[in-house]
C-alpha cells in the first residue's frame, strides 16, 4: 500500500548546489546534509590561465583556471556555462553529462585542459589537472533523524562517488527511502535496501527532477 506520509526531501550536495535543486521542486519539505566537503588542492595555476581552451565538468573547478578573456570553455550543462560565461570565457556548452559532451571535445581545434576534482564518474581523453577535492562528510544530526523517523525519505543520488558515501552511513536507517539516481552507476554503487528506486531519465538536474515527480505521482495515484 502507498505510504501516505509526507515525504521529505535529503539533499547530499554542497550547499548552494542543494538549495538550487531544492528550488526545482518547491513545496517539498526539504533537509541539507552534505556529504562532501570541496577543498582546493595544489596545482599549477599559471599553466590554467594560460591555457587556450579549458573543459569544465564542474563549476567548483572555474576559478581555477583564472579569468576567462574569451577563451573557449566547453561546459557540461547549463549551470557550469552560466558560472564560465560570468567568468568571461567563451562558452560551448554540453548537454548534461561528461559523455555526451565528448563529441564536442572532438571536434575542438586546440589543445584542452580539464580542470577537475579529485574524484570524477568519467575521464575525458583530454589532458586534466586536479585542482580540489571531495573530502567526505558526516551526514548532521537533522539528517540523520529524519533517516531514523518513519517517514518516506527522497534521496537523490548525483553520482557514484557520493552514492558510495552516503550507503557506508546508512547501514542502520529506518526511513523509507525513494531513490532517484542520475545513473545506473549512481543506483548501483548505493548498496542499501530502498523502498522505490528510479533512473533518472536523463543524467543531469532536469531528469533527477522528473524522476521524482514520477516518484511522487506514483505515491499520490
């Protein structure tokens, strides 16, 4: 029998990163736990603000590569052109996710430099430098009681990384979880029991949206 309970939405990411996607579905009582930390690592930056064209799969990787004079970026979605062309770079945007955007970085003309964390879900044939990484957090008090309570939980999985770290704190919950995950990667790499699982259709925010209001739909039905 559907659960009738009012779910809740745990969002994993950054901060700013949880309160954009929060704001694509509103009226969704929502907790923020991030579950990693970004950090900035040592790197040749010279090298960056140098470099005639850059790849960015994140926006936390833009300001490393200094200011954009117009350099072409290619960019893995929207968010991350919006972040290059406030920068000053000179944009070619991707359709969501690092593989679809592979055949822009084959048909670019000069050399590319992929700016990047530590941890990616995909290498790009590219050269890259890791300019900062994901240091893994705890999941905070708020979150953890909502994951002990009764109460359906709406887990977003944004990658595989992230969806490994959150299982290893998740061992004992008792919530219901709904997972949407953006890739069959991200569902598996979350190696705990949910209630409903869905892949998103896409690999990006919009279709991690649309599969949890197929979620909620279903549950309403």
């Amino acid at each position: 029998m559907p659960s009738r309970a009012q779910p809740t939405l745990l969002l994993t990411r950054p901060v700013d990163d949880s309160r954009r996607f929060s704001a694509l579905l509103p009226g969704l009582p929502t907790v923020i736990s991030p579950i990693i930390r970004i950090v900035d690592v040592p790197h040749d930056g010279a090298m960056l603000a140098d470099a005639p064209a850059l790849v960015f799969t994140s926006g936390h990787a833009i300001a490393s590569a200094g200011p954009g004079r117009g350099r072409p970026a290619y960019c893995v979605g929207p968010r991350t052109a919006e972040l290059a062309r406030g920068a000053g770079f000179k944009v070619i945007q991707g359709p969501g996710d690092a593989e679809r955007l592979l055949p822009l970085l084959e048909s670019a003309t000069m050399p590319l430099i992929h700016p990047r964390g530590r941890h990616v879900a995909r290498q790009l044939p590219v050269r890259d430098v890791v300019v900062y990484d994901q240091r893994p957090l705890a999941l905070n008090e708020q979150a953890m009681g909502l994951l002990q309570s009764d109460a359906p939980v709406i887990l977003p999985l944004f990658s595989p990384r992230s969806a490994a770290l959150l299982a290893q704190q998740l061992g004992d919950s008792r919530a219901l979880l709904w997972v949407a995950a953006i890739s069959r990667a991200a569902s598996d790499a979350f190696a705990v029991t949910a209630r409903k699982r869905v892949i998103a259709p896409t690999p990006d925010a919009p279709g991690l949206v649309r599969a949890i209001r197929a979620i909620l739909a279903e549950q309403q039905s």
